[in-house]
C-alpha cells in the first residue's frame, strides 16, 4: 500500500471571534431624545448670543460718542495757597535773591501744576475747567486732588 503523502501546509494561527464589548452599541439602536429642558436652554443661550452679537456695534456707537464729564478744580485756591507757602517760605522783604527763588518757585510750581491737572484729567476721562468759569449746576470737584499731587 503505497501512501500518498503531500506536503502539510503550515496551519494558520487561530484568530478569536470578535467580541462585542458592552460599550459599542450598535449602530441601529435609537438615540434618546434631548429632554425638553435642554432643548429650551440651547435655544435660549443661542438666541441670547446672536443678540449680544447684534447689539455689540450699537453699545460701541453710544459709548463711544457719549460727551465726556465736566470737573472743576479751584485754580484761584491753589495758586493762594501757593502764594502763602512762598511768603511763609522766604519771609517779608525784597532782596534780589529772595525776588529770584520766588520767580523760580512760581515758575516749578506753574508747571508742575499744569501736569497734574492734565494726569488727573486723563485719569477720570473728563474736561477739568476753573471752577470761577462754572456759571450754573454742580460738577465733581477735583481741587483735593490736584493738591495732594502737587505736593508730592
């Protein structure tokens, strides 16, 4: 008896079956519906959003173009005070040098004055003006201010 052998092929390694895990859900299974809360809540959100977005343009024209405050600072009260401390400061009499130290003193203080009304200025966003040109109506007074910063 005569055998037929034929070659063995090499057996190919066994490949597990795919497993469904509980995680994946298949494909056809109907999703739950959105609850009507949240429904309601997106839609509001959205609309709340757009309409920010819409009115944003119409905020910026009116702020933009609103007239800024008007503020007072008592220059006349500031420059007696002034005037006061230079007196205190270099005594009665007139010599060439005393007229010379006060000239230069009125001149820093002059200056120093201007930059600080400008700073304070800046700062509050209003239009600082002499509180003698103020005619009627009551505006923010700034005098306190400016003199705590001069003498600094």
């Amino acid at each position: 008896m005569e055998q037929n052998t034929q070659p063995v092929a090499a057996e190919a390694p066994a490949v597990a079956a795919p497993v469904a895990t509980p995680a994946a859900a298949p494909a056809d299974a109907p999703q739950p519906a959105p609850s009507y809360f949240m429904t309601v809540l997106t839609t509001a959100l959205v609309s709340t959003v757009f309409t920010l977005l819409a009115l944003a343009p119409v905020a910026y024209s009116i702020y933009k173009h609103t007239p800024p405050q008007v503020a007072t600072v008592d220059l006349q009260k500031l420059v007696e005070e002034d005037q006061k401390r230079l007196l205190d400061l270099i005594g009665v009499g007139s010599s060439p040098d005393k007229g010379a130290l006060a000239d230069k003193m009125t001149a820093e203080f002059a200056k120093k004055l201007s930059v600080v009304v400008d700073e304070v200025g800046k700062e509050c966003h209003c239009v600082l003006v002499n509180k003698a040109a103020l005619l009627a109506g009551t505006a923010t007074d700034y005098t306190d201010i400016v003199r705590e910063r001069i003498k600094k």
